[in-house]
C-alpha cells in the first residue's frame, strides 16, 4: 500500500496518478485519508502527552513518599489515576483511528510510473515490441482443444467429471510435455541467476493481504474456511511473503528466485469462447520469477526481467509481442507491468502467457520489508515478479503453432527434455 506520509507531502501526484487509472471518488478517499492521519497524529500526541505528565507525576509521589509528605503523594496518586482513565480513552481512539487509516489506505492502488500512459482498458494498452514469425498453417489449422482431442493428450471432459470446468487432465505425451515446460522454464531461469524454491500452495490471510490479493481479489482466491488458508493464486505470494518482516543490509541486493506451483483462481464471470480450451483455466501451473531489489536499481532490474522472457520466446520460436499496461489495464498493485502475448494462429488472437511487474514499495509497505541504507536509515525495498512462463497457453501455442499434417512437432529446445520430437 502507500505510505500515508507519501500521500501526505504528494497529494497532487497521488491524484495525478489515480487519474490515470481511472480511480473512483480518488478525491474523495485521499482527503479522508488525510483525514484519519491527522486524528490520528493528534491523538498520538495526546497520548504521548498524557503518558509524559503520568511518569512525571510518579516519579514525584515516589520522592514525597521518600520525604514523608504522604498527603501530598495520595492527592498527586488520584491524579494519576484520572490520567490513567484518559490514557486508555486516548489508546482505544488511536486503535479506532489507526484501523480507519488502515483500511483506507487498502483502498488505494498504487501510483503508476511515469511512464505509464492513461487508459480505460486493454484496448488502450500500448505496444512496445513484436518478434516472431507467425506461420501459415492453411485453411485447416485447428484450434488446441481440437488437436488435444485428436491426439488424446488433454481430456477436458475428463477434468470436468473429476473436479468441474476449468480444471483439465493432461495425458501422455500431453502431460510429458507439461512436466517438460516446467523443467525447462527453470532450468532457464535458474541459469539466469534465480534459485529454485518449492512453496507452499496454501498462504493464510497475512500472506495474501501483503502482497495485495487481500482485500482486493477475495471473489479470485479458493478459500479453505475450516482453516482460514487461501490457495494460491501465483506462486509470487509465498515466494514474496519469505521476506516478510525483513530488515535487509544493502549487500544483500538482490535477491532472486523462481519457484513452479499449480495456481487456483475462481475466475468468476468468466464464460464464452473466449475462455475455451486452455485460455482461461481454474487451476494452472506457472513458473514464477521474484525479486528484491534496491529501489535505485529495481528499474533495471525489470528490464533485465523483460529481456529474460524473451529469451525464452525466441529459443521457442514462437511469434510474441510485449505491450506497456495503461493506467486503466494495470493491476491493483503494481507501478509498471509490461504483459507478453503470444500469437494463436489457429485462434487468430493474442493470448497474455506473462507479465512482468515492478510493484516498488507498495507491496514493501504492507511486508514490512525494509533495508539498511548507507546512512543507516531504514527503507523499503522494491519488490519485482514475472512469470518465466505460464504454462497453459504456453502449451496452447505451441500445440497450434507447431502443427504440422503429420502431427505437432515439439520445439527443438525441448526434446532433451520430452524426449520426443512429434505428436502423433
């Protein structure tokens, strides 16, 4: 979230930016942010007030004990006790002041950066870059659901009697190719600087609500209610939530790691053609990239993070573009996303398989994730995630852009892994 002392001495930029993303009633919410800040630090002062004026008055009644001036020291101890009484009234106004504070600022997203541009949706968003060529596959090219049945290596009909729409069965070669992505994103990613990890797949509400799912996507996440867990949505919140409540040395920077998880989201409202197939699943998996990083550094970092996916693309050789997120189209949490998007020939659409994120010190703030500065200051650090990739279309792209009369070949650069150079 953002720190209401940013909000405070930016107020102008903070509406600039929420303008940007088309923010209801920004205005409006900004001033009772403000608000609830001053009562709060009035309060605070109060308090601290009244709390300096109780232990002065203590340590007197001590000395006129010392001195025998009893009367004096009972008159000065009811004193206290009235002070007491105010104290507590203050303590309980602060804790009502500082939820209020809390809750508000939950209710603000991030600012975006400078470069980002003002959008309403999608349509709006801005792109920055295309690579790949788009094969001609003829009048009788078939969509991926179509050649997974053909091929029998994803039963959809299946997921759906197990479990429901949304969740499908990968076979044979079908799910060795899976296992091979996985493998294979990363070995990548791994060579490129991140340690692997495994996570849990469950986070309880701490985690969700420090990197922004919570209370913002309650209607995406699977809740266990027994529990009080939540399934996750990305693998970016366990891996992000390792550092919560860290208090890092610069020496430290950066920090860099990847992580494969299944990803469980509701997807609610979601229906049409559209979502067919593997475009729009309830379960998935994605491997995932974070990273921590100084603030001075954690733009080139991003970059770095672009050019990493990239690299990916183009040993798959399949046709991508990256588009810049406008304001309308950012996420909730993040400064700057740039999204990856994969061309389905069969489908003659772009399918979104990655985004790249530089969340700055929004998700910090919340994680409580602070470094040492050379002048031995605390700050926040700037946290970063991408997907380095995400399977389903991925696999759907590769399916339909890779077929062939006599079957699908498999990209060059992961036979080794599949051990298998056709479907058919």
């Amino acid at each position: 979230m953002l720190q209401v002392n940013f909000i405070r001495e930016n107020k102008e930029i903070v509406l600039e930016g929420l303008a940007k993303r088309n923010f209801a009633n920004a205005a409006t919410i900004v001033e009772q942010v403000l608000s609830a800040d001053e009562n709060r630090r009035a309060t605070q002062v109060e308090l601290d007030t009244t709390l300096a004026e109780s232990n002065k008055l203590s340590k007197e009644i001590g000395g006129l004990f010392k001195s025998g001036e009893i009367q004096k020291a009972n008159i000065l101890k009811e004193k206290t006790v009235q002070l007491k009484e105010v104290s507590k009234e203050l303590s309980d106004k602060l804790t009502v002041f500082a939820d209020e504070l809390q809750t508000l600022l939950y209710q603000i997203p991030n600012i975006p950066h400078a470069s980002v541009k003002a959008g309403k949706s999608a349509d709006d968003n801005e792109e920055v870059f295309k690579e790949g060529l788009i094969p001609d596959l003829g009048e009788h090219a078939l969509p991926h659901w179509e050649l997974a049945k053909k091929y029998d290596i994803i039963d959809f009909e299946l997921g759906t009697k197990i479990t429901g729409a949304g969740f499908p069965v990968y076979k044979g070669k079908g799910a060795r190719l899976q296992r091979a992505l996985i493998n294979y994103f990363l070995d990548k990613n791994i060579a490129g600087g991140y340690t692997e990890v495994q996570v849990p797949h469950l986070v309880n509400e701490e985690s969700a609500t420090a990197t922004g799912q919570l209370p913002d996507k309650e209607g995406q996440m699977y809740h266990c209610a027994e529990d009080d867990l939540y399934l996750i949505p990305t693998a970016e919140v366990p891996i992000t939530n390792m550092f919560r409540g860290n208090l890092m040395q610069e020496t430290e920077f950066p920090i860099t790691v990847t992580g494969y998880t299944p990803c469980f989201r509701r997807e609610a409202g979601s229906y049409g053609a559209h979502v067919r197939g593997l475009n729009r699943l309830h379960q998935f998996d994605k491997v995932e990239i974070v990273r921590i990083e100084h603030p001075e550094n954690s733009y080139a970092a991003l970059d770095g993070m672009v050019e990493h996916i990239k690299n990916i693309l183009r040993e798959l050789k399949l046709p991508y573009r990256i588009l810049r997120l406008c304001g309308g189209d950012t996420g909730f949490t993040s400064a700057l996303t740039f999204d990856f998007e994969l061309f389905s020939t069969a489908q003659d659409r772009w399918l979104e398989i990655s985004s790249a994120s530089n969340f700055e010190t929004f998700q910090a703030n919340r994680l409580k994730l602070r470094f040492k500065n050379k002048d031995g200051n605390s700050e926040f650090a700037h946290t970063l995630n991408g997907s380095s990739l995400a399977l389903p279309r991925v696999l759907a792209g590769i399916l339909e852009n890779y077929q062939t009369a006599e079957g699908i070949k498999i990209p060059d650069v992961l036979v080794p892994y599949c051990g298998f150079d056709m479907i058919n």
